[in-house]
C-alpha cells in the first residue's frame, strides 16, 4: 500500500503531475541544481558545522554569556520596533487609503523608501542624524534622550528598516474591506468609534500580526543599518549579527555558526508563526 | 478641521522618518560643496568599487532571472510531490540573516571551510574574493524573480499556454511570446528589485569579502571603510550615489503603471 | 475527421478520486456533438482529454485512426477554444489568430503575405473583419468569442473543440452565436465536440448528445431518440422538467397502476414490478375536463407557448402544460383524472424496456 502509494507519488513527480505543457524536466533540473546548491547545500554546511568539532564544542558554546546577551539585544529591540510599528504603520497605511490625504501617490511612493535606500547607507546616515550633533540628535540630547550608540538607536535604526513591512501588509488587506462593512455597520446603529474599532480595525489583527512577524524577523537579523548607530559595546549594545562577524574575525567558526542557527531558528519559529496566522486570516476572507 | 489635523500630521511623519534620512545623505554629501564631493568620486579605489557593484549585480541578476523564470515555470505550470517544499526553500533567504547568509559561504569555501583548503591548492580562490562576493549577492537576491512572478503566473491560470501548446508552439515559443509578455510587468518589477539588492548588498557581501581596498570593496563596503576612516564627505558622496542608484531602480518599478494603460485590460 | 476515445480513465492526480471511468466514445466525421451533464460530470475533464491537455491514467484518443499520445501531435490538428477564450491579452486580435501559423518553423510556415490573408479570411468568416488591430481586453465577449474561434480554426484543424463556449455571453448574443457557430461547422465540414451545461441549447444545436454523470457516459443519442427514450432518470430528470409518479406494473393486466389517486393506470408491455413514471408537463392530459370535477386545475399564467397550470393531487400539486392555440376553456376548472399514458418507466433509476 505505502509502496504503491510511493511508486505513485514518484510517478508523479517525474512526469509532472497531469499537465501537459512542455519545459517539466528542463525547468525541474534547473531549480532543482540552483536550489540545492544555493539553499541546500549552505543549509546543511550551517546545521552541521557546530558538531564537527565534537558535543562538547556544542556546550561550550552555551557557556557564552556574551552571546545571549548579544541575542537578547538583538531580539528586544527587534520586539521594541516592531511593536511601536504597529501604530504607526496602522495610521500611514489607514492615511493612505482612506485618509483622502493630498499627495496620496507621493507617500505611497516614499513609503518603500528605507527598502529602496541600502542598509548601509541608511546605518552611517542615521548615526549621522541622531549623533549628538545631528539633526534631530542635538534637539533629543537637550531633553536629555541620548539616541546614538545605546539601544534606543538599535530600536529607531529597526523601525526604519520594518515600518515599509507593516504598512505594505495592512495596506491591501485594508483596501479589499468593502466599504459595505461600515455602511452596514452604520446602518445597524454602530457609533463612528465603534465602526472603527470592530469592523474595521478587528478584522486587521491577523494583517497586523503577519506584519509584526515579517518586522520583527528582518529586525532580528539586520546588521548594516544597525551597527554604525548601536555603538556595539558587548552585553549592552551589541547584536547578534555583529557578534557573528567578531567571532569571524577571531576565527571562531564554530562560535559564529553557533549564533547563525539561533537566528535561523528564531527566524524559522518567527515564519511559523506567520503562517498559522494566516491561515487563520484565510478563514475569514474565504467562505469556502 | 481634524481631517486637516490628520494631514499634517501624516506629511510630518514622513517627513521626519522617511524624507529627513535621504536629505542628511545630501546635506553631508556637499557640507564642503558640489566640487570637493565630485572630486572624491575619482579616487581609483571608489572607481573600482563602482565597477565591481555593477559587474557583481549583472551577474546576479542574470543569472537570478533565468533561474527566476524557470522556477516560475516550475512551480505555477506543474502540480508534483515536493512542490510545496521548492516554493519554501526559494522564498528561504528572505528570512535569513545577511551575516549568516555570508558565513554559509565560508563554511564552504574559507580556509576552515568543507572545501575551502582543497580549492586553495588548486589556485582557486572563493572567500574573501570576488567569487564569493558573487555567491553571497546570488543567495540573497535568489527569491526576488520567482516571488514576483509565481503570484501573478498562478493568477493568470494555464489556458494561455494550453491554447498556445495546441495551436503548435514549442517551451521557448510558449515562454518568449506568451508566457514572458504576458506577465512583464511581473517580470521587470522582480527585475528591479534583484537590482537594487543587488547593488546594495552589505552584511553577506561584508562577511565574504575580506575589504581589500581596490580589489574585493564593493559600493556599501567602501562606504563603510571610508566612513569608520572619518572620510565623511567621500563616503556621503558615494552613499549618495548608491542611494540614487538603488531609488531609482525601485521607482522605476512603477513606470509600467504610466505606460501601458492602453494595452492593459482595465478590468 | 472522426475521433474515437478508448477505455479512458483518470483520477485526480495524486488521489484515489476517479474523473473519468472507463470512458469510450466514437465521434463520426462532420459530427456536431454536444457532451452536456451537471457540473463535476467530467465533460471538460473529458473534453481536455480529447485535446491532449491533460494526461490520463489509460485509454487511448485516436483522430481518423491515428493515436494520438502527446499533445504536441495534436498540435494544429485540433482547435481548442477555452471558456475563458484565452486570448494572449499583449498580442493584437490579427497576431492572436496567426499565433498557430507564426509558432511553425521556417520551412514550413506560409510566406508574411499568406498569413496576414488567411488571418483576413478567418476575420471575414467571423464577420468582424476590422477588428484585426485591437487588443483583445477592447473587444465584447461575442467578439472575443469569435476571435478564439479564429484562432483555433486558423491552422485549419479538422476537429474543434469548444469548452462552454457560450458560458460568458448574454442570452441574446447566445443565441445568435449558436445559430451561427452550427452554421460555420456546416460550411467547414468540421466535426465539433462542445461541452455545455445547458441542455437546451445542446439540443438545439447538436446531432448527437453524450450525456455524463459521475466521470461516465449515462447516454449518447440524437436529441430525438434521447427526447423518446432517457436511458435513466437522471437523464430524463435533466433533459428538461419531469414530473414523476411511483406505481406498481400488474403481472396479469400489463397495467401500470399509479400510488396516487386522481392518476390514471395506463397500458405497458413492460415487465411486472414497482416502477416509477416520469412525464414532461406538457404531456399530462386531463381526462374529463369540466367543472366540478375531482381534481382542481389553477392557472399560473403562460410562457413559451404553454400555459401553466397546476393540478393539486392530494398530497402535492403537479404541473401541467397547454399548447395555448388548444381549446383550454374547457379544462380551465378541474378534471376527473390526470392520463399519464405518455410517461416513461423506470426501475432503479433504469429505464425498463
């Protein structure tokens, strides 16, 4: 039975299923090599590196507090970003859509602008504009606010890269409610607060959440347009890419490798997490 | 009135987080004015670091396109065991971290590598030279094509191609005049993003390249080198640059929007 | 051409789930044949197997005797217009209709000249003969039909194949392409297969019906035979509106005798048994027809030529169809008995001969 079913799934698989267009074992071939040498391949080296040099290797590395530190630097102001874009990202995309806002093309387009600038380029220019001496550096340094080279400057360097992230996904998911829901909603006796907040904001949570996810994983493993502001004292502002590239140099390939698979598997968990949100979000848009 | 408010406040906020960044790049770019920034861009080794960004992005998006394609192909054409697996692993280097997405490549080819020792004597070298730079940028702009391309592919359906099939048309035929035209837009917008990741690759590229200045520095190496050697000006005006460079492949995105009104259906 | 499916089978890919079981068909040269059933019969999963567009477990497809394995034999042979006509939306109505002839190779392709003729030929045939420089996403649904049907008849096939050509249009337009696409495969000397889920029109515009239910074939006939004779229930049940009536067939009398009073028994030669008489409204006549009479006829108004009444039996109202030019007068109250004599009778669902 499960031999038949096997033999089945392989025939399967080598014809292509039951579609008949040309280009199956040309196309197949291709991604097979391309994603086998570019993903599969470094994935492997990744997993299995950390146990060539022995177990004890392994526990040695979970000895070190510099990089749960660097890791829990890392992961809180990924966290931190990504939850302070949640408003924000929620009142741009909500302007953008239903804000009748002048200029509406313009932001939308400016919007994708910290994707579209390279991370180095935004790491020396927001150390430059929250440096004691920067633009808005000096003002904040005067209330006594000190951005650069602490961990709020990891957190604002983070929330410029994601917020592109959370506006993009609430955006189309707000554009595609029918603006029956509120007339309904009006219709039924609902206040404008309550129109707002149970029919419009509610049905954004999974939206939300699946924009918090991607955020927070790009905040976890960012590196360029972090490590010119975060001043990268070890256990205070140092984050976990950072401490991959100093063990590197300290050829500690077996310490590097160790922090990569706690970010892959951090960003792995993050992925899931998405994923069973979204499903949930399916439910909700498709009756059937 | 709080309508106005809202206005205000939306254009403040992007102005302050979105708009302040590019005009600092400028405002630093040319603290000394336009001709001491021009004159930076002639030094050999920011030349050298221009032209090896744009020899490494050709490749990567060459190459990253063709793959593109046919995996697009792959995966919206043919429902086989395993498919749900390949449409995982090729979105896969959009989560993993840039730095980890460099050191793979020297697990494999550095000195400490699985392979890195044999291939040094036989002359070759991968890390901490431009091949691995090239791997690096390869990895981390793998998904761009095919993740644009698969949801608009799946969303046109198959009838095209069938109808394309019986009427005699050949793989290529198929590919080169109906399924490529038919989904160009698609194809030009993931394009452009491989480009712009491209161009501006940093935490990877860093993590392979081994920064000779001249020799294996690509733009946002350069950047760095000149910026922690306090040459602000120099690393502003090639920040400015790259920044330029990179903004405009983005928005060039939205150019087919402009153009092809007409033959678009309008539904 | 004639085409002849053999023994086809097909499951779902990668299930257990059967779209068409043990399938054969013989479609004559110069044939119109429609392949109706409900929807999830397998007609367009059929259809698709004729044209090669999907694989299949087993079975063969063979054209004027030939076998055909691969769609790329097909190529050229078979016109294929999708129900969502698949028009390439970047390439002009006259590209559109060349595609076939422009995909061949050098050698064998027709000289620019050539081609753009035969592209104006089929854009007159079509009568839309100015059409050639538009974009496909400008023209109407009845163009873009004819503009499909161009392109699939451009590599001059002998056999088309048409999925629920008629799906997207408006009734009138409907209409009209009907009358005319059964005109063009005159004139052409094709042989058609169509697959619709409207019976009607099948009827209309078809000389053989294959009727599909579950991934088989329940019946192929010529719409008169069909109309005389469903093989089953569901045939007869989806042909058009039936009205049934259980009864028992007397061995010794040759009766059938209806479970409900205000039937009347009828004479058969069919074997004795339980059975059930399934009747078109229209073939329901009032015996008796008067005032005060047993059963009470109420009229509904007219449509189509009949006017609709219903008679209301004890336990349920059926309906019942006039000619409007009969004399209705005298039936127009009530009657003493609903003659069912025109019924067919089933048992299980299978007609019993």
């Amino acid at each position: 039975m499960v031999a038949g079913k096997m033999k089945k799934a392989f025939a399967l698989f080598w014809q292509g299923g039951d579609s008949t267009l040309p280009g199956y074992r040309l196309s197949l071939t291709v991604t097979l090599v391309w994603t086998g040498f570019f993903i599969i391949l470094p994935l492997f080296a990744l997993a299995l590196r950390p146990w060539q040099n022995g177990f004890g290797m392994v526990l040695n590395e979970l000895h070190d507090t510099r990089m749960f530190a660097a890791l829990w630097t890392s992961f809180s102001s990924a966290v931190a970003a990504a939850l302070l874009n949640i408003p924000l990202g929620l009142f741009l995309a909500w302007m953008l859509v239903r804000g009748h806002l002048p200029g509406r093309k313009m932001a939308d387009a400016l919007i994708d602008l910290p994707l579209a600038i390279p991370t180095a380029v935004s790491g020396i220019t927001l150390a430059t504009l929250y440096s004691p001496r920067g633009w808005l550096g000096a003002p904040l340094s005067k209330i006594g606010i000190d951005v650069a080279y602490t961990r709020t400057g990891i957190v604002l360097a983070l929330m410029f890269v994601g917020l592109p992230f959370m506006v993009r996904t609430i955006e189309p998911v707000l554009k595609n409610l029918p603006h029956e829901l509120e007339e309904a909603a009006r219709l039924l006796g609902a206040r404008p607060r309550q129109v707002i907040g149970r029919v419009l904001l509610a049905p954004l949570i999974p939206t939300v959440i699946t924009g918090f996810g991607l955020a927070f994983a790009r905040g976890m493993g960012e590196y360029g347009s972090v490590i010119f502001i975060a001043g990268n004292q070890p256990f205070k502002s140092e984050i976990a890419p950072l401490l991959i590239v100093v063990r590197l140099q300290e050829f500690d390939y077996s310490g590097a490798t160790a922090i990569a698979l706690i970010l892959l598997l951090i960003s792995f968990l993050s992925l899931i997490f998405v994923g069973a949100v979204r499903k949930k979000l399916s439910v909700w848009t498709s009756a059937s | 009135m709080t309508r106005f408010f809202l206005w205000c406040a939306t254009w403040g906020l992007i102005g302050l987080v979105l708009l302040m960044p590019p005009a600092v790049i400028l405002a630093e770019a040319l603290s000394h004015g336009i001709m001491p920034a021009l004159k930076t861009l002639q030094d050999p080794d920011g030349i050298a670091a221009i032209e090896l960004t744009l020899e490494v992005t050709v490749v990567a998006v060459v190459l990253n396109t063709i793959f593109g394609i046919l995996a697009a192909w792959l995966l919206t054409r043919f429902r086989f065991p395993g498919r749900g697996l390949l449409l995982v692993l090729v979105e896969l280097p959009l989560s993993i971290s840039p730095v980890v997405s460099g050191l793979v490549w020297l697990l494999l080819f550095g000195a400490q590598g699985w392979w890195g020792s044999a291939l040094d004597r036989m002359g070759i070298q991968i890390a901490f030279a431009v091949p691995g730079i090239i791997l690096a940028t390869l990895f981390v702009t793998l998904p761009y094509v095919v993740r644009t391309l698969i949801p608009l592919m799946e969303q046109q359906g198959r009838d095209a191609e069938e109808a394309a099939t019986l009427a005699g048309a050949g793989f290529w035929q198929i590919l080169f005049r109906v399924t490529l035209p038919g989904a160009r837009v698609a194809l030009f917008s993931g394009v452009l993003m491989t480009t712009a990741r491209a161009m501006g690759e940093f935490g990877a590229v860093s993590v392979v390249s081994g920064h000779i200045p001249g020799l294996t520095e690509t733009m946002p190496l350069h950047i760095e080198s000149l910026y922690n050697g306090y040459q602000t000006v120099a690393a502003f005006t090639m920040a400015a640059l790259l920044a330029f460079m990179s903004m405009t492949v983005v928005f060039l995105r939205s150019l087919p929007d402009f153009m092809n009104r007409t033959r678009e259906d309008p539904s | 051409m004639s085409v002849v499916v053999e023994n086809l089978i097909r499951c779902a890919p990668g299930s257990e789930r059967i779209l068409l079981s043990d399938v054969s068909l013989s479609v004559e040269s110069g044939a119109f044949v429609a392949l109706v059933g409900p929807s999830g019969a397998g007609k367009t999963t059929l259809l698709r197997a004729i044209a090669g567009l999907d694989k299949y477990d087993s079975g063969t497809v063979s054209l004027n005797g030939e076998t055909l394995a691969s769609i790329q034999e097909r190529a050229g042979k078979v016109g294929f217009v999708f129900q969502s006509y698949a028009l390439f939306p970047h390439m002009t109505v006259a590209r559109n209709i060349s595609f076939g002839l422009d995909v061949l190779s050098k050698a064998q392709r027709p000289s620019a000249s050539e081609i753009s003729a035969r592209v104006q030929e089929l854009l007159d045939l079509m009568q839309i003969p100015d059409l050639g420089k538009a974009y496909p996403s400008r023209l109407s649904g009845g163009q873009r039909q004819r503009v499909a049907l161009a392109r699939a008849l451009a590599t001059r096939p002998d056999v088309l194949l048409l999925d629920e050509p008629f799906g997207a249009l408006d009734p009138i337009v409907r209409r009209a392409i009907r009358t005319w696409l059964r005109a063009l495969h005159d004139q052409l000397g094709l042989t058609t297969i169509l697959v619709t889920h409207d019976q009607e029109e099948a009827l209309e515009v078809a000389d053989r019906i294959v009727v599909m239910q579950h991934g088989r074939i329940v019946q192929n006939a010529s719409p008169a035979q069909l109309d005389e004779a469903p093989e089953t229930a569901f045939v007869m049940e989806f042909l058009g509106e039936a009205v049934s009536f259980k009864g028992v067939i007397q061995a010794d009398t040759g009766l059938f005798i209806p479970d409900e009073a205000g039937v009347l028994p009828f004479a058969t030669s069919c074997p004795a048994g339980p059975a059930e008489a399934m009747i078109r409204p229209f073939e329901i006549f009032p015996e008796n027809a008067a005032t005060g009479g047993k059963i009470a006829l109420v009229r509904h108004g007219r449509r189509n030529g009949f006017l609709h009444y219903s008679a209301q039996l004890p336990e349920r109202s059926v309906p019942v169809f006039f000619p409007v030019h009969t004399k209705h007068q005298s039936i127009s109250d009530s009657c003493q008995g609903l003659n069912i004599a025109e019924a067919r009778l089933f048992r299980n669902g299978q007609r019993i001969v």
